[in-house]
C-alpha cells in the first residue's frame, strides 16, 4: 500500500509540474514551503527558522524586482514536522508541491527529514534550500538540494586536528544513534587515529535520549583526556553537558569536546562548569561581523532583547537571502534547475562569514570556528581561540562522484 501510494504521488507530482508551468505565466508570487520541527523534543528549530526570516524580510522587504522590473512577491508557507518521522516530513513535502504549488521547499533540521523529502524535490524538480540537516551525503540524493548549513565531518575534522594538536591523546566518543552521529564517530576516530591518538571507548546514544548518567559512568572509567560528544541540539545536548558536570568528569580533568552543543541558545541552560568545553562549528554568535550585527540587531528588534540567533537563524537569514538573488535574477517563473545552476558557485557575506556554494556538489564551503565557552560579563559565551579558512566537505572527497 505505502508503494502504491507513493507511486501515485510521484505520478501526480509529474503531472502537477508540468500544469504549473503552463498555468504560471502570469505568476507574481514565489512560494517557498518551509518544513520544520515547531513542536516536539526538537522545537527550537521551527521558530528559529521563521524568525530570521521574518527578520530578513522586515528589513528587505517581501519583494524582488524580477530582471522585467516587475515586483515578485516572495511568500514563506510554513509546515510542522512536529519531532516526527521521516514520512511525516515527505507528507508534508507533497502537499506543499500539490496543493500549495511552492517552488522551492527549504528546512529539515533533521537528516532523516531532508533524505525523505530529496525525491519529492527531484520529482517536483523544484530546488530544495537545506537549513540544517547535516549528514554528508544529503546533496548526492537529489540534484536539486542545496545545503547552506554545514556538513557534520566539515566540523569534526578540523576538531579531531585541533584536539591531538594541543595534547589530547585519549578520547572516548559518546554520539547520537542515527546518520549525523555515524558522521561525527567516524570522521572524528579516522582523523585522529590518523594523527596518532586512541580511541579508548564509543557509544551511541538513542536519538532523544536525556538521561547520559550511565554514559558518563562508562566515560570515567575509561580515563580518557577527553569526551568527544555529537548530540542533537536541545533536550539531548543539553541532558549530555549536565551529566558531564553532575558526573564528576570536569573534576576528573576530563576535557569537553562537541559541535553544536554549546550553541548560545542554550548556555543560560548549563551550569557554569562548562566553560572551557571546545567546539570546532561553523558559526559563533559573538562574532563581530557586519552581517551578524544586522541579524542579531534585527531579531532583537523585532522579538525583544533576549532573542539569540543560532545556526538555524543563521541558515534561514543566508537561505532566504539565496532565493531572493536567485528570483531576482530569473524572474518568477524559471525551471527549478534554473535555480539551482544559478546558485551554483554563489559566494555570499554570511552573518558567519564567508561562503560559497561549492559549484560541483551545491554544498557549503566556509570557514571552521574553533571555539571555548568562557564566562564574560556574567554570561557563558562561545569565543574563537582558532579560524580553518574556507574548508569544503571532507566527505565529498573522500567520495568523489562518479563520471559514469
């Protein structure tokens, strides 16, 4: 029945394309269907997502000149994937393409979300705009998703670097059961083994997962220098970060490392004890950058003092800001492709910094922030100790695409 069904969808996606572009002529609203956890353990990531955007629009308006010089009106239709499963997100992916008629979908803060929804996109041949879901192989699934993200080995690699640089010879890994966490243990173990280090330990944790106090137990007895964690940010980033203190292994003099997990988001979370936790990430939300200023400065405006940006409103301000240059460069009504190729090798002043679209595999090429939580100013931040300029998807060539 789920076969018949999806055979169905896909014969009616055909066809609905093929309506559309007949029918939209006269067309002077893009649609982008954005699908997003707004409920649920990982509901951080839906508000986030629209607040940047609304920010982005409030301060460049709703519209595009088209190359004709005519006003095109870009409209966001936003849909709940609720911290549900992979075919919820395709669900929704379809009926935004069928009954919304969008021309690009954007989102997925989860993998799984973005993997299932990669053939909707390809049937609809409308581009994907990736917000967040980070398993390396994503943009390979479709030619039509374009990440402006991050990669979770992008992230690892330069960290795993970094740690056996300054002294960390053990390392015991603690990462979240599904396709990011595998990235993660992977490119972190094969980099620093590389280097000369040894792994004395690695679990992987259920996705949701709150309670890491076993966890913890297994970590000290290993001795390791450090705990390497990936976990997905909220509930299970911040449930690993306070084991880690109420645990005993700050006392132990075992070192911190992780990613996301000390996003500024949730540092009013975590107790003071974590600070000298290191990150390698792709964005520090103290940065000094104009782009950020103006992000930061136009959330706080809009949704008070105590609105913080992280990586979600970071992809959805550089996304947003993608399909406009794109829209209005082509217009309203080209092919989905069109899009994509036009996007392909696009460099942009992000609030992170510099990036680019890689123009072979539509992935995001930036520079790699190797940060320390400090306490300043009675605050627990992110400071950049160290800068890896401009580093593309470790992955990618460790995979190149085939030519056949």
């Amino acid at each position: 029945m789920r076969w018949l069904i999806s055979a169905a969808a896909a014969a009616i996606l055909t066809l609905s394309v093929g309506s559309a572009s007949v029918g939209s002529a006269k067309a002077d609203t893009v649609k982008v269907g954005l699908i997003a956890d707004f409920t649920g353990a990982f509901a951080t990531w839906g508000p986030q997502f629209q607040h940047a955007i609304e920010a982005y629009q409030a301060l460049h308006g709703d519209s595009v000149t088209g190359p004709d010089g005519k006003p095109v009106k870009i409209e966001f239709i936003y849909r709940d994937s609720a911290s549900g499963g992979p075919d919820k997100a395709r669900q929704l992916a379809e009926a935004l393409v069928l009954q919304d008629h969008v021309k690009f979908l954007a989102g997925f803060d989860l993998s799984p979300h973005a993997m299932a929804a990669a053939d909707v996109a390809t049937q609809a041949k409308i581009p994907l705009i990736d917000l967040n879901a980070a398993t390396a192989k994503i943009t390979r699934l479709s030619p039509y998703i374009v990440r402006v993200s991050q990669t979770i080995p992008q992230i690892t690699v330069p960290l795993a670097q970094w740690a056996y640089k300054n002294g960390i010879r053990k390392v015991y890994t603690v990462v979240s059961d599904y396709a990011p966490g595998y990235d993660a243990e992977e490119y972190f173990i094969k980099t620093f083994k590389a280097l000369g280090g040894e792994i004395v330990g690695s679990e992987r944790t259920p996705q949701q997962e709150t309670d890491f106090g076993g966890y913890m137990e297994k970590v000290l007895r290993a001795k390791p220098d450090a705990l390497f964690m990936f976990q997905p940010a909220g509930s299970p980033s911040i449930g690993i970060m306070k084991a880690y203190v109420s645990r005993g292994l700050k006392s132990a003099g075992i070192k911190l490392l992780g990613s996301g997990e000390t996003q500024q988001l949730f540092l009013p979370s975590l107790p003071d004890d974590v600070v000298g936790t290191i990150t390698g990430f792709h964005y520090t939300e103290t940065n000094n950058n104009p782009e950020n200023i103006t992000l930061k400065n136009q959330l706080r405006k809009m949704f008070g003092d105590n609105a913080t940006p992280d990586i979600a409103s970071l992809a959805a301000w550089d996304g947003t800001h993608l399909i406009y240059d794109s829209v209005a460069a082509l217009g309203p009504n080209a092919d989905g492709m069109q899009y994509v190729k036009y996007m392909e090798g696009k460099k942009l002043d992000s609030p992170r910094g510099p990036i680019m679209i890689d123009p072979v595999e539509r992935d995001i090429v930036q520079n790699v922030y190797i940060r320390r939580v400090e306490k300043r100013d009675g605050k627990l931040v992110n400071v950049d100790i160290d800068t890896i300029p401009m580093v593309k998807d470790p992955w990618k060539v460790d995979h190149p695409a085939s030519t056949n």
